[in-house]
C-alpha cells in the first residue's frame, strides 16, 4: 500500500490565492466571535508536547480523541474548533507512535506494544469522525467525490485475440518465424449448431509468394473464407511515440521505435476457435525472478529492480522458435518472456493443464491485474495460455497475509492451491492465533470459482507446502508444522504432516511425522493408493509412502533416506510412467542411492534420484548428478514424459553450456537411469541476472503455433462473472452506506455468489433511495458506480471491518459522494446546498506491520493533518471576512498573507515531526503557497 500527499486537500485555499472566494469560507458563515479565532494549537507560539511524551501517554491507555483537553482562548468560540483541534491532537499522537515505530533506536520489545496502541487510536479516530455533527463543515475519514466507481470489476469477453509483435518495421517484410515447415489447424465451432469445421494452414501453399505479415494474413483469410465460416484475421499494428528526458540537465528526444506487427483474430462473438498444430514437442514454462536485487551490493540500501516473468521454451532437435522484436536477452528454442502483472513478488509454483493452459501460484504484495489486495500480502493464482496471454486472476482475499507453495491440476481442469496464512480468510476465522500461521488449501473449478477452502491450524505455527489430487478427485496436502496438528505428537521442532480430504473439503484424516530436529515437505505424489512424500529430515533426503487404501486412516508404509545432502535440499518428486519415483533437487555431498549414472561436478550440483514406487532398494535405483564446477542450485523440478526436469542458477560453466551473465537460470531435462541429458539450454534476464523459481512442462506444448504468436487449444478469456473470482472479495465482506444525515448506516454483506447485477440489486433494494447503483462496461471490465440520486443527496460510503473491508478488495475509496455546482464567484459549492465538505484521506488499513506499512501510515497521517489545519483557515476566513480579493498580479491582502503564514505554520510543524519519512515535506509543500 502506498500513500502518498494529496494535494486535493488545499483546493480551497487556492482557489482563493487565485482570485475567487474559500467556497469553504462562503458555505460556514460565521463561525465564532466575530474577528476572534482560537489560536490553533500548532501555531509557532504554542508549546508542543515531545514525541516521547505522546508515545507514553498512548501506550498508557490514554485516549486519543479528548474535546475537553483541547483549549479555546477566545470566549463563545464556535464548538467546531474544539472538535477539530482534537482530531489534531489525535492525529498528532498517531503520527508519533508511527515516526517511534519508524525510529531504529525504538526497542523491538516495543514495537508490538506501538502497533495495538495506534490500532486502538485509528479505530478511536473512525468512530470519532463518523459519529460527530459539525455546525459549518462536513467531515469524512475518506475522501469527496461526485461518484464511486470500483478500479477492480469482471472482465468482458472480447470478439478479437491479438498475438504478441512477431515483427517490426513493416507488415511486407519477409518474417524468418515463417519460414520452413509451418503446418496448423483452426477448429470452428458454431455455439448454436455445435457443428465444427476444421481449416487446415500450410504456408508451403503459397508458393513463391514471400510469406510476410500481409501476404500470410491474406492466405488465411482466404482459407476460413473458403471454408465458410465467419472468424478473419486482420494486421495488428502497434506504435510507440516519441519520448522525451532529461539527461544532465538537457532534454533529449527519444525518437519512436518501429511498428511492430502481430495478428488479430475477430468474430469470436460468434464462433469459438481453437487451435492445435500436427508436429509438436515439449515445452518448458519457468518463472523467473528478472533483475539484479541488490546493484551496489549493500544490503542496507533498497536500489534493487526486478521483475517477474513467465518464460517458455520450446524443446527438442526440431526448436525453431524465431526472435521476436524486443527480445533483448534470446536463447534458442526461447519462444516469449512475458513480464507477470505488478504487485507479484514471487512464484511458488507452476503447472500445465489439459487444455494447454499454464498456471502459477504466486505472492503479491499490491494491486494485481486491477484486484486490489485486502491485507499486507496475498496468495494469487494466474491462469495463461501457452501463447503468454493473461486467461485470468484469482485472488485468495487474505485478511492480513497469505503465501502460497503449491498448487496441483486434476485431470477435468480443478486446481488445488495451499500455503500458509495469518489472519482471516473468511469470516470469524483467525485461527487460534491471529498472529501466527496456518495452513491453508483451496480448490477452484475450471472457471476459477472457489468450490472450497479449509484452515487447519496446529497449537504452534504449521503452513501447508505440496499438493495433489488422486485419480477420484480427493485432495491430499503435506505441509510443516510446530506442535500438534490433527490430534498427531511432535517429535521436536519442525514436524511434517500429510492431511487428506474428500471432493467437498471434509477431513478425512492426518498423519504426523519427522524428527527431533527440523523436517520439511518439498512435494507429494500420488501412485494409485500409495500418497509418497519427498523432504528433508534435517540435513538428509527423505522419501515417506503412505497407504491411503482408506484415507480416513492413512498409515505409514516405507521411508527411505536419500542420505546427508551438503547443504542442498530436496525440491521435488513425481513419477516417471513406469512404476518409478523420481526425487530432484540439490546436493553439496555424494548421495548413498543405488548406481551413479552422471558423476558429480562440484560444489552445489543437481541432482536426480530414481527408486522403485514401493521404496524398497533394488537394481534399478540410480542417482544422476547436474552441475559444473560452480555452486548450481535447483530452485524447482518436475516430471515429465518419464524424464526429471530441472530449474535453477548457475554462475559457472554447465555441462555444454557456457556462463552469459552474472547469474544464469538453467533447465535441463535427465534421463536418470540411463544417465543422459536429454535437454539442456541456459538462459539469462535483464541485468545478466536470473532467478527461476518454478517449472512446468507440456509434452505437447511446442509446435508451428509458436512462430505465429498463437495458443495452444480453444481461445479463452477471462473466468468468472462472480465477483469473489474475480476480485479478492470473499463471502461475508463488508461495507456500508449511510445516506444523507441519517446516523444508522446500511450495511451491505458480499454472498458467494456476488455478481455485479446481484450487488447493485442489493443496494437499490436497501431502502438506499438516495443511491443510484449501476454498471459500467468499457473494452475490457464491468465496474461498479454509486452516485447520488439527485442533486440534493449524498451518501458516506464506509468501510467494513479490518481484513473483511469489501470497498477495499473492489477498489473504491470510502468517503461522501455528493454533487456539486460551480459558482463564478463562490467556486466550487455541494449542490445539496449543505456546508462544504472535506475528507481526511485516511485509508482503513493504516498499520505499522513493515516498513513500507509504516511510511504509508505517515505519509496517509500527513495528509490528515494537513486537511485538518486547511479546515481551520477556511473557518478562520469565514470567521474574519475581508471585501479585498486576491488578483493575479498586484499586492497581496493582508488576509492572504495571513492564510499563507498560518499554512506555512501547519506545514513546518509537519515537516519537522515527519522529518523527511513523509511525502509531504514542508519544503516540497511549501511551493505550493508561491
């Protein structure tokens, strides 16, 4: 979350320095004795009180808001200054608790004491602003507006699917992906016949003719037209403008790239299309981590910018994946790296499913796709095509926090995803401590809607690591735990569990094992009625099988131990097709498995293990290791097409791969009985640094559709019309309405099956008269709008409790929405005719839980205070009337410079308790005021 000034706060007063009345000033009348002001509080001559002193009074339990603290020195003086010099002195110990929290010197002991005391003075503060009546203003914790409308909405399904550029310069030029062997089929399908007619392309049909972006353009047209059906395909032509910088103090031009050419398919409206390709091969999918960290290697600077990526590779001798513009860091076989929506920070894992779609399982940390988060951070799940083109979001809808570690598709398109969590996720569910985490799962249907999800928690700290389903569609987690989970005895420190459910989320039962010291899961794999489960028990390798013939009593069958691993780990396991368990990961030590097939490089080196599917040793077990002389590191494996696939860093030279930059990704693919490397490619990213963190393969997913920028399988879009798929809302979310001056608000509570028409129904049918609840549909989302229903009515939108807040997860700011007009002379007034109305711009989930919370809570605590102090003039002014005007050139009144000091005065108290933690510095202010 990021809260920065806003300057929205001081229109007023400039609309007096430029030449018109404080519409302010004209709507309070007379507030006070006439010519007399109280002296407000943060006037220069008035005594503060230390930082240290408000900070001790806070943590003393002392209330934050206190009217009968707050002193008047003129007699009879409107009750509207007192009132406001207490929010000020609440806001005031807010921001020291919050610049304490941000001092290094502050005890950490401390900290957590700071945290609930400025969670008990933000909750004083709401309640304070909303049930206080004002005589000459109207005041919101929020912010003023004409109308509400949602930044998150449901996506719209589109008539058209546009490629990536596959080339620049001109739609004549010859494209290299074009040529040789380019063979392809489109399925047609009619929605209202159900009748499919199959086109089938072969650029070797257009002969001598040059296969460019217009020639193949028209070669396919005139095949889907041959073939009667409706579906064309048009030239998208991207540009890009001339840009302008500033390079030492100079203006340079930046003059326009190339247009970039790409296809566009239209009539999806009408007909569904799908594609697929005669010839194909393997795929690899990895998520990247793109950027280097840390440039001046310090690690108490935060310069580093990075990136997240989804990069694919086609596989085999017959890779012909072609350059595309742009491309700055191309490998072979390299078909797209396509950057992942802002606010995620990491991917935990990666999958394919049946119909050619890649999933991710991912963190974020801010607004995704345009779903706002609700807390600190959140677990997302993103579904793309094979082509790189975003099919959907899923935000979890965390309260506080959420990570996630794995994620699982079945066979009809389900996808399971679990992790950890603090805090809710759904109503009244905390967990037995809301401040430590638990495991979580949760399983989606094949449109992304949420089917179920369970908490299950142990009496210390426990989070969920892999994932699967069996072949009837039960769920079986592993995960880590620090105490007792399902009625299971610790053994000491880090324990491992394995839970099953049924396909409606129901327990069936768990299981609880490990060491004295600390264990792990890195994956799970389900072989018939055998569950097998890969980790670390301690520093070694360690392989469990579980009957679950019942899963509602699972028992322990076999374990093996893969011996110490050097400081590596375990990464993964899966099962090879025939009756084998194949474990990867990293190794720093020789593992004691059966028959070394590809010796040891050095140092840190991948490594691949082969055993039978019941555990027990035999002649087949064998152990092949991947690496160079360097410290290579898997980050994440997979199994696929019998083979053990691998990802990870390396920094030195690689069997037949040489070093490209600093710090290289890696993947290879090992045939671990026979000791080959099947596949094998290095790669790198921008500042010659990558990080891959997850990977899948498609053993179908490479072919001729690659060349052209074209999915795999039938066009999707979007997921879910509902709107807790499609934004991080989750049943029983809240917000409320209170309209006009009535003082109970209306409360209005997000269903499971919240649509946006079924939402705008509720409001309209809550006796919200005054409400006007509708849709808006542009290009590309459905979005929510609340505006007044005529000129004379507002309404406060507020928000719902912590971690529950719907306005938060829809992406609308609380506040009033009342209309306005605007007056030559009086400027800017509320067309209610009521008295002018300002917003503190307090978001409602201001903490101090990290660094980036606490500079936002000073930045969003700033911008209250300095409203406030606004408020204040304008009463000032209102209270001391004066005929002279200001004009655009000339002298300044005397009441001007007045305003002016007392706004300077404001600020450089502000500036001097922020110090420079806050966007809204005196000097940078100061400006503003000429």
């Amino acid at each position: 979350m990021t809260v920065t000034f806003d300057t929205s706060v001081l229109v007023n007063w400039y609309q007096a320095k430029a030449g018109f009345a404080s519409a302010a000033a004209t709507a309070a009348g007379g507030s006070g004795a006439s010519g007399k002001v109280p002296t407000a509080p943060w006037n220069p001559g008035v005594k503060q009180p230390k930082t240290s002193a408000l900070v001790s009074a806070a943590l003393s339990g002392k209330s934050f808001i206190d009217e009968k603290a707050a002193k008047l020195d003129v007699p009879n003086a409107s009750a509207d200054y007192k009132k406001l010099f207490a929010i000020n002195q609440g806001l005031v110990t807010l921001q020291a608790l919050a610049n304490a929290a941000n001092d290094s010197k502050t005890p950490a002991y401390q900290l957590t004491q700071i945290q609930a005391a400025f969670d008990r003075g933000m909750n004083e503060l709401s309640k304070y602003v909303q049930g206080t009546k004002f005589a000459n203003f109207r005041l919101t914790e929020g912010v003023v507006n004409t109308a509400a409308v949602s930044a998150a909405g449901v996506g719209v399904a589109s008539d058209s699917y546009t490629t990536a550029p596959l080339v620049s310069g001109s739609a004549d030029t010859v494209v290299s992906a074009f040529q040789g062997t380019v063979q392809f089929s489109a399925d047609v399908t009619n929605p209202s016949t159900g009748n499919t007619t199959t086109v089938n392309f072969d650029l070797s049909e257009m002969g001598a003719t040059p296969r460019t972006m217009t020639n193949v353009t028209l070669y396919m047209n005139d095949k889907l037209k041959t073939a009667g059906v409706g579906i064309r395909v048009q030239l998208d032509r991207t540009d890009s403008a001339a840009e302008t910088a500033t390079v030492n103090g100079k203006t340079v031009t930046i003059s326009a790239s190339q247009p970039q050419f790409g296809f566009k398919f239209t009539g999806l409206a009408n007909e569904k299309l799908a594609f697929s390709a005669p010839t194909t091969a393997p795929s690899v999918f990895i998520a990247q981590t793109a950027g280097n960290p840390d440039p001046d290697g310090k690690a108490t600077t935060n310069d580093g910018v990075t990136q997240q990526e989804l990069l694919k590779l086609e596989t085999g001798s017959g890779a012909d994946a072609a350059r595309r513009p742009g491309d700055e860091n191309y490998v072979s076989g390299r078909v797209f790296s396509e950057k992942l929506p802002d606010g995620v920070t990491a991917v935990h894992a990666t999958a394919t499913g049946a119909d050619g779609s890649v999933y991710m399982l991912a963190d974020a940390t801010g607004t995704v796709s345009g779903q706002p988060i609700k807390g600190a951070q959140d677990a997302v799940l993103l579904k793309y095509d094979s082509a790189g083109k975003l099919i959907y979001t899923q935000t979890l809808g965390a309260g506080v926090s959420a990570s996630g570690a794995s994620l699982a598709v079945s066979a009809d398109g389900k996808v399971a995803i679990a992790g950890a969590i603090t805090g809710e996720l759904d109503s009244g569910d905390a967990g037995a401590d809301a401040k430590t985490s638990d495991s979580f799962v949760t399983v989606f249907d094949a449109q992304g809607q949420e089917m179920w999800s369970d908490r299950q928690g142990a009496t210390g700290a426990d989070q969920a690591q892999a994932v699967a389903f069996d072949a009837s569609g039960r769920v079986y987690v592993a995960g880590k735990t620090q105490g007792s989970i399902g009625g299971g005895t610790p053994s000491g420190g880090w324990d491992g569990y394995l839970r099953a459910y049924d396909t409606t989320g129901a327990v069936l039962s768990t299981r609880q094992f490990g060491t004295a010291g600390d264990d792990s899961v890195a994956g799970i794999v389900v072989n018939g009625t055998d569950v097998l489960v890969a980790g670390q028990d301690g520093g070694s390798g360690m392989v469990r099988r579980f009957d679950a013939t019942d899963p509602r009593q699972m028992s322990l069958a076999a374990t093996r131990n893969l011996g110490a691993l050097g400081g590596g780990s375990v990464s993964g396991i899966g099962l090879d097709g025939a009756g084998n368990v194949l474990i990867g990961g990293t190794t720093g030590a020789d593992l004691g498995v059966g028959t070394t097939t590809l010796a040891r490089g050095g140092g840190l080196d991948g490594f691949g293990v082969k055993l039978s599917a019941d555990l027990t040793a035999g002649a087949g077990d064998a152990v092949a290791y991947y690496g160079g002389g360097g410290a290579d590191k898997v980050t994440a494996v997979t199994v696929a097409n019998g083979q053990l696939w691998l990802t990870g860093t390396a920094t030195a030279a690689l069997p037949s791969l040489s070093a490209i930059g600093k710090q290289d990704g890696f993947v290879a693919a090992l045939d671990v009985g026979a000791g080959a490397v099947i596949y094998s490619q290095r790669f790198t990213a921008k500042d010659e640094m990558d990080a891959p963190e997850a990977i899948a393969v498609d053993t179908g997913g490479g072919s001729a559709l690659d060349r052209l920028g074209l999915p795999k399988g039938t066009i999707q879009y979007g997921g879910s019309d509902l709107l807790t798929a499609a934004t991080s809302l989750r049943a029983g979310d809240q917000f409320q309405i209170r309209q006009g001056s009535s003082p109970t608000p209306v409360t209005i509570t997000i269903a499971a099956n919240e649509t946006l028409d079924s939402l705008t129904k509720k409001i309209q049918s809550a006796g919200l008269f005054g409400v006007v609840a509708t849709t808006v549909t542009d290009a590309n989302h459905t979005t929510l709008s609340l505006k007044p229903a005529t000129d004379r009515q507002s309404f406060e939108l507020l928000p719902g409790p912590d971690g529950r807040d719907a306005l938060q997860s829809l992406g609308i700011k609380p506040g009033l929405i009342r209309k306005v007009v605007i007056d030559k002379k009086k400027g800017v007034l509320p067309a209610d005719k009521g008295s002018q109305t300002y917003g503190l711009h307090i978001t409602s989930n201001l903490d101090l839980s990290s660094k980036a919370d606490i500079k936002s809570a000073i930045d969003g605590i700033n911008n209250a205070i300095t409203t406030v102090r606004a408020i204040y003039v304008d009463l000032k002014q209102a209270a001391q009337p004066k005929s002279a005007t200001a004009s655009g050139s000339g002298t300044v009144p005397a009441y001007l410079k007045s305003q002016i000091a007392d706004y300077q005065a404001a600020l450089a108290r502000l500036s001097a308790s922020s110090s420079s933690s806050s966007s809204s510095s005196g000097s940078s202010l100061a400006s503003l005021f000429g």
